[in-house]
C-alpha cells in the first residue's frame, strides 16, 4: 500500500511537472553583463504554442544589442495550419511599445490574450509583467496598436482562412473567410488593461476554424494620426475604418478604402492624410484618406523584383520609407516624395527579414530588423540615403539553446524598440 502511494504520487509529481507554466524568466545576458551603459531595448516575441517570450535585448549607445532576457507572456503563440516557413501570423505589430507609457504588450494568438509588460525604470530590457493577460475579443490575435498617450491598446484578431499556400504572407485567390474582430483597452499600470465597451467588431467575413492560412487576413491595425479612426489592412485589398467616439466605443460599421492587391503592413505618411502600406502583391500602395472615391485615391507602386515585401518602417530624420522583403531579403529605400520609384535596394544575404523597425540612438539611427530565416538578429546603420549597413548580426539559436528557451526562426515574430531611461 505504501509503495502504492509512493507510486502514486510519484507519477502525479510527473504530470504536474510536464503540465507546469513556463518558467517565468529565462537569462540570456553574458556574464558581467552591466546595464548601467544601456540606452533601450529591443524586443520581439518567441510565438511558441509550448509558451510564447518576450525575448528583450538591451541596447548600447552604438545602436548595438546585447541579448538580455526571455520573460515568459502568460501565453501561448500559434501558427496556422499550413505555414509558411516564416510570418506565423501574417501581420506587422504583434509586439508594440509605449514610449510615454512605459510598456511592451503582445498578442498571444494561440491563447487568445493580449499581455502587457511594465518597462523597468533601471534597464529597460527589463519587463515586468502587470496583470494577467486579457482576452483579445476574438480569434488569433495577429496585430495591435497604443495610443501615443500610452493609455489606451486596440487589438485585431484574424482567424480561420483555408488553401493558402506559397510565398509568406502572399495569397491569392481564395474566398472562404472568417470573422475577424478587434477590440480596445484603456491602460493603466495598476490595472493593466481594461475592455473597453462597445469596441468589439466584426470584419463580417466567412468563417473557418481552425486556421488555416494567411489569405483574407488583417495584417495591421493603427489609429489615424489624430487617434478619431481606426484603421485596419485587410489581405484582399482593402482598409476598414472604424470612427472612435468620445468614450473609446467604435462606430458599429465601418468604412471600406479599397485598393492594392494585398494590403500588408501600414506606416502613415507624416503630415499627410496619407498611408504607405506594403503590398506583396505589387511593392507598395499609397492609400491617400484625402479622397472620396476610394479607388482614385490610391496608387500601386511596383518594387523590381519583389517577391513579399510584407513590413515597412519609416525614417523620420531623411524622410525615407523602407519596405522589407522576406523571401528575397531586400530591403529597399523609398524616398516618395522625390520619386515614387524604389531607387536603393539592399540585400542581406539569406536573412528572410520580418518586422523592422528605426530607432534614434543618440543622433544615429539605427535599424532593428527580426532575420527569421536567419534565427537571428539584424542591427543596422541608417547613415543617411543610400547608406544602409548591416552594423551587427545575432545568432540566436545557440544563445537560446544554452539557455533552454524553444526558439524557431519558423515562429518568431514581431520587433520593437524602447529608447530612453
Ligand atoms: C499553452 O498550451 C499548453 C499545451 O497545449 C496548454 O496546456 C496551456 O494551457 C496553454 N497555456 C495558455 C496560457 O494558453
Ligand atoms: C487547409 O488548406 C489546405 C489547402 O487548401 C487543404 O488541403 C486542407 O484541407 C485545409 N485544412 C483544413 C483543416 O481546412
Ligand atoms: C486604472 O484602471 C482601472 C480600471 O479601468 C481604474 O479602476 C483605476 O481607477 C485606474 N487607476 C488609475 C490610477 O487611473
Ligand atoms: C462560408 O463558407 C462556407 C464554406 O465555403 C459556405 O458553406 C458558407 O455558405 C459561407 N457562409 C457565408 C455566410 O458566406
Ligand atoms: C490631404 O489634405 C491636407 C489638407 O488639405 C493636405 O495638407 C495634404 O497634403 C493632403 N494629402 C494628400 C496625400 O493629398
Ligand atoms: C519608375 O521607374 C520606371 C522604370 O525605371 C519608369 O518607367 C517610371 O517612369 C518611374 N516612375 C516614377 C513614378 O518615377
Ligand atoms: C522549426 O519548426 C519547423 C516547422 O515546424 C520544423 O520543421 C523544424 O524542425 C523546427 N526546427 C527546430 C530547430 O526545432
């Protein structure tokens, strides 16, 4: 009876173990590693389905990075069911940052939550997590958007869509959807994030479960640049917009822009009512909201050569636009208004970079791309026009193996920088 017993509670000790969370924070930092020189962080997410991390790096004042830590999201990540070999959930901003609020927040698609970190005060690469995560409203949680108060996070859910196949996040020609809804917080950092009520809505498209690829999916949502509307990229060639009213609720419908063949990621174009939006189907489309008759209002612009140019970042000090492309691992230069035409192009050998972003590091600018095919980051120097340089490459397969965090370039997502104390 005693061995029995042993036994017995020898194997629940195993289940338990085997069923455990994921331990909370992983190191990656050297040895000796001093925060005191960091001037931000860089972070992107894991999008494992055994447990989804933040993985943070911080940043030096040469707009290097040093792998800092993997801190669990409370989370899980997914990819659809039949994958592409990057761009798990076909989408630009599935990690934001508040700079004015001082948080990170993720999607977590495989659990349908969204989680939001606390930026600590000392090491920015360091997060803490406030609350538990919070349902996204809907299904497959693939992009979200703050505030630049740096109070309030609306999210976007994408979900079951059959027969894609090819290139990463390019699709075409298929017409069986699903609903899609998004939805918006307040936040705060006592209590993390808060529904909004009334911010729940549907994209009214057909539905199939479960996920299946990326056609007819959102890829991404931001706030128009005087925060009244919502905007959402949607794959078959359309933005939807939502009107905010006074109390964070959404119009019940929305409004369509049609235009480009897919509509990827969106950067706005500032001081325009303007938006470059990546389209893998084409280069880049430029939906300018100026205009009424939607269709006149936006142009396609082919980039030579592009094969999925799905991300885009923007560089205040030149004005120039960079557009990423995964499957040729070019990143091209736009200066649109000088010439709508991509004029540089620079390749990264076989990085398969994703989501990119510029940061400002003193008076430098530097550029922080996510290199999936890679399992690596890339770090590079924006000299000006025309003068991109890779400045540093991260390998992040051994650091992660020696650490124990599941890390796969196939699942890895997102990209976002912190700057400042
Ligand atoms: C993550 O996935 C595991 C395995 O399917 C499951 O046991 C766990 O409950 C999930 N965790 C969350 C937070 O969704
Ligand atoms: C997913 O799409 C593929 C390709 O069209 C199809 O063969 C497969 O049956 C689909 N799977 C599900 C679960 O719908
Ligand atoms: C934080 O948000 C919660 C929930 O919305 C609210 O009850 C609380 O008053 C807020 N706290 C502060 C300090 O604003
Ligand atoms: C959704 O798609 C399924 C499968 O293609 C189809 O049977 C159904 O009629 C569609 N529903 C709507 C509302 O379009
Ligand atoms: C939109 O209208 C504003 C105000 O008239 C103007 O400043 C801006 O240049 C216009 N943008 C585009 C893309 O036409
Ligand atoms: C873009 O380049 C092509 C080929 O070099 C040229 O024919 C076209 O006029 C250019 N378009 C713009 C808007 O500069
Ligand atoms: C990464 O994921 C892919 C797709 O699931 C799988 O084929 C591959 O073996 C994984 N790589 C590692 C190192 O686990």
């Amino acid at each position: 009876m005693k061995s029995f017993t042993l036994f017995t509670l020898a194997s629940v000790a195993s289940t338990v173990l085997a069923s455990t969370t994921p331990t909370e924070r992983i190191s990656m930092a050297p040895k000796g590693f001093n925060s005191d020189s960091t001037v931000g962080a860089a972070y992107f997410m894991t999008n494992e389905a055994s447990g989804n991390y933040l993985v943070s790096s911080s940043i030096g004042s040469d707009g290097k990075l040093t792998l800092y830590e993997a801190v669990y999201t409370g989370g899980n990540g997914t990819r659809a069911l039949t994958p592409f070999d990057t761009d798990p959930l076909f989408s630009q901003g599935s990690v934001g940052v508040s700079q004015a609020g001082r948080f990170v927040t993720n999607v977590n698609a495989g659990s349908n939550t969204v989680s939001v970190h606390a930026i600590d005060i000392f090491n920015p690469a360091q997060l803490w997590p406030i609350g538990k995560p919070v349902s996204s409203g809907g299904d497959f949680p693939n992009s979200l958007v703050i505030n630049k108060a740096g109070n309030r996070v609306c999210v976007v859910n994408a979900g079951a869509v059959n027969g894609v196949r090819g290139v990463a996040c390019l699709m075409r020609g298929h017409h069986s959807f699903n609903y899609y809804f998004h939805s918006c917080y307040k936040f705060n950092w006592s209590h993390g994030l808060t529904p909004i009520p009334n911010s729940i809505r549907s994209l009214q498209l057909n539905q199939t479960t479960p996920v299946n690829g990326s056609a007819s999916t959102p890829s991404q949502i931001i706030f128009s640049a005087d925060e009244k509307q919502l905007i959402v990229s949607v794959k078959t060639g359309y933005l939807a917009i939502w009107d905010i009213n006074a109390d964070g609720s959404l119009s019940s419908t929305f409004n369509t822009v049609s235009g480009g063949a897919i509509p990827f990621s969106i950067t706005p174009i500032p001081g325009q009512n303007a938006l470059l939006v990546s389209d893998p189907g084409v280069g880049y489309d430029i939906f300018n909201l100026n205009g009424t008759k939607a269709k006149a209002a936006t142009i396609s612009v082919p980039v030579a050569g592009q094969v999925a140019i799905c991300w885009s970042t923007y560089r205040p000090e030149s004005g120039n636009f960079y557009l990423i492309d995964v499957e040729t691992s070019i990143i091209s230069e736009v200066d649109i208004a000088k010439s709508l035409n991509s004029t540089i192009q620079y390749p990264l050998g076989t990085d398969g970079p994703l989501d990119t972003v510029v940061a400002t590091v003193g008076k430098n600018d530097f550029m922080y791309t996510l290199a999936a095919k890679a399992t690596g980051l890339t770090v590079l120097s924006v000299g000006g026009p025309g003068k991109l340089t890779v400045l540093q490459r991260i390998d992040l397969v051994a650091p992660a193996k020696a650490a124990k965090l599941a890390i796969n370039g196939t699942n890895v997502q997102g990209m976002t920088t912190f700057i400042g104390w």
